[in-house]
C-alpha cells in the first residue's frame, strides 16, 4: 500500500504538472495572440507612434525602469551592470498625412514610407482627426470606364485620392479633417491556418512584440546586462529615432528586431530572398543600409545552434532597418538584424508564422543572457 501511494502521488503529481505547464502555455499563447493584435491593429504613422507608446509603456513599465528620447522612442532599462545592450524595435508603420481637401470633398494624401504604389488604391485607410478617426477608402478608376491600353499601367500614387462620403470641403472640415492629420491602414487582425496571423504593420509591429516578450522572459529569468529595448520611432522616413535612441543609451551591442522578408509566395523569384515563413528568423547578413558584425553573427548562430532554432541567413538590396543608425553611433556599434518573416510587406495585409515568432523570442533571450561582458569584449575586439 505504501509503495502503491508513492506510485499515485508522483502520478498525480506529474499530471498536475502536466496541467499546469499547459494551462500556463495556453496562457502564454493567448497572452500572445492578443498583444500581436493590439500592436498590429494600432494606428501609427511614422511621427504619429503614439498609440503604439502607449502600448509599450503600459506592457513594459512592470519590467523596467522608462524614459525617452527627444524623437518619442521609448527606451525601457532593466539591469544596473554589465554590458549596455541594445535591443530595438520600431513602433511606426507605413502612412500618410492629409494634404489637401477638394471643393468636393475628396482628400489627397501625402505619403509616409516606401510603399508599393499599385497596392495603394481601392482601400480602406483612418484618418485620426483632432475630433476622433474618420474612415475613408482610396479611390480607383472603374474598369468599366478605364481604356484597355491603361488597364494595366503601373499605378501613379499622384493620382489618389481619400473618399470620405463628403460631399464638399465643409463637410470634410466638420469631420475635423485638416491638412497634417495623420493616415494610416485600415486592417483587422485575424487568426489563418495552422497558427498563421494577417494583419498590418507587421513591419515592425512583431518585432515590437518580440521585444516585449523577450523583456518579460528576462526580467523573470534573470541576465548579465544592462538592457535597454529601446521602441524607437520614424524609422520608415530615415530611421529617425534610432539615431536618437542609440545617442540616449551608447550600446556595446545593438540587436534589431525587425520584420523579416519572406519569397516563399507564388510568383516569387528565388533570388529575392531567402526567407519563408516557418523557417525561423530571418538574420540578415546584407541589406542596402548595413552590414552586421560578423563576430556577432557567428555569436547568434552559435546560440540558434545550441537551443535548437533554424534561422535563414538574408541579403536583401532594398531593404533599410535601424542597425544601419546604431552601428554608426558613439565609436561604432557591433549590431545585426534579426527578422520575423513577413509575406507582403509595405502593404495593408501581411502574413506572420506563430512558430517564427516564438523562435525569435527564443533566440534573443538566449543571446542576451549569453552576452556578457567577456563575450562582448571578443566581438569589439578587431585586432588582428
């Protein structure tokens, strides 16, 4: 009987723990899921991040010590010694600014980012007004009326135009919509097959839930820095705030977090990139604005390697992202840009993996507890 009651103590035991870790799992995940919606569905524009403020002080605030910048970027502290890290994400997305407001009612938008002119018309935009959002499409001409030689002309984005409903410019006004008010996507976030999300703003929306994750897990399990995640603004028109975010802090090493590239969509060609999504992180080893560090890429791949996550190595001609300013700032910053693959960037609807997500979480805590002052010290090391 004795042995019989160890034998179904430990079982229940065991199974209690089994409980627990899946309850805490599933509550991890939905965690998750819900703060990937918040932050994608977020409005903010480059120079317009406010929302996007709001919610990172409000997730990071419990874990570390906040300030900021003169450009808006949050930086957020936790630890007092050590090696000063850097671990960055942008708040801003693709936008617009109104610029004018026809005798009709229509409104004309200048544009914030580098977007894809022929994803731009036929949808739907908010326009944030001092009196509250104010909902709007992009208009196209109808095919019925448009000549067949122009059919399949490349889309001018002089020619777009916001339709409010207005039917003239006091209207508009009465709405309160005036020239500088920002615009941004209109997208909601929905849950696809097999654990994928869409939504918008996943450049760099995830990587500014990969930050936050990753600052939880630290804060909780403990690391030889001093951390500074550092959600940074105006990235999309000049990487902005990471100039002025790396000056606040003087980073030994800067991780970037951004959205990955993925070509594993139809129609891709094969020398695009190298991403796709469900490989892991995308860790780009060129791209037109930097080059890493290549001591700290053989760091990060040495890590991936020992818990056991794939990443896909990138080179990418058109693509910028924050190390580019924080490599550059102080004597120099050994940095590298680790990607969250992202199908059908710098339009409305982008598509992200769960698993690439928790794998990049994954991968910057072990890099970050693994950084310590011995290991920074090799990686600033260039003697010969």
């Amino acid at each position: 009987m004795r042995t019989s009651k160890t034998l179904w103590s430990r079982v229940g035991w065991s199974l209690a723990l089994t409980i627990g870790l899946t309850a805490y799992s599933a509550s991890a995940a939905d965690r998750t899921e819900a703060l990937l919606k918040e932050l994608s569905e977020a409005s903010g524009p480059s120079g317009f991040e406010e929302p996007v403020r709001a919610i990172m002080v409000r997730e990071m605030k419990p874990l570390a010590k906040i300030s900021y910048d003169g450009m808006g970027s949050v930086i957020a502290q936790s630890g007092t010694s050590g090696p000063r890290i850097m671990l960055d994400a942008h708040m801003d997305e693709l936008g617009g600014m109104v610029r004018r407001v026809t005798p009709d009612g229509f409104v004309t938008m200048q544009m914030l980012g580098g977007w894809l002119d022929m994803a731009l018309p036929g949808q739907r935009w908010v326009i944030l007004t001092a009196k509250g959002p104010v909902k709007a499409i992009s208009g196209i001409r109808d095919v019925h009326v448009t000549p067949a030689d122009e059919r399949t002309r490349p889309f001018n984005r002089d020619n777009l135009y916001l339709d409010i409903g207005a039917k003239s410019a006091a209207e508009a006004a009465a709405l309160g919509i005036a020239p500088g008010d920002a615009v941004a996507p209109d997208v909601s976030f929905e849950e696809l097959a097999d654990a994928r999300y869409v939504g918008k703003a996943w450049d760099d929306r995830v990587g500014c839930a990969v930050v936050i994750e990753a600052l939880r897990r630290l804060t909780a399990e403990g690391h030889p820095n001093m951390l500074f995640v550092a959600a940074t603004t105006q990235e999309e028109i000049g990487l902005r705030g990471a100039k002025t975010a790396a000056a606040a802090i003087h980073p030994d090493i800067g991780l970037v977090i951004e959205g990955g590239m993925a070509g594993d969509q139809p129609g891709a060609r094969p020398d695009e990139t190298n991403g796709r999504l469900g490989g892991g992180p995308d860790v780009f080893v060129y791209d037109a604005s930097a080059q890493p560090n290549l001591k700290l890429v053989a760091f990060l791949k040495s890590a991936a390697h020992d818990i056991g996550v794939p990443v896909q190595l990138d080179l990418v001609t058109g693509y910028g992202d924050d190390s580019a300013e924080i490599q550059k700032s102080g004597t120099g910053v050994p940095t590298v840009n680790i990607g969250v693959p992202v199908r059908y960037m710098h339009v409305h609807n982008g598509v992200i993996d769960r698993a690439d997500f928790d794998a990049t979480v994954n991968l910057v805590v072990a890099m970050i507890k693994r950084l310590n002052a011995a290991e920074v010290s090799k990686i600033k090391d260039f003697a010969p």
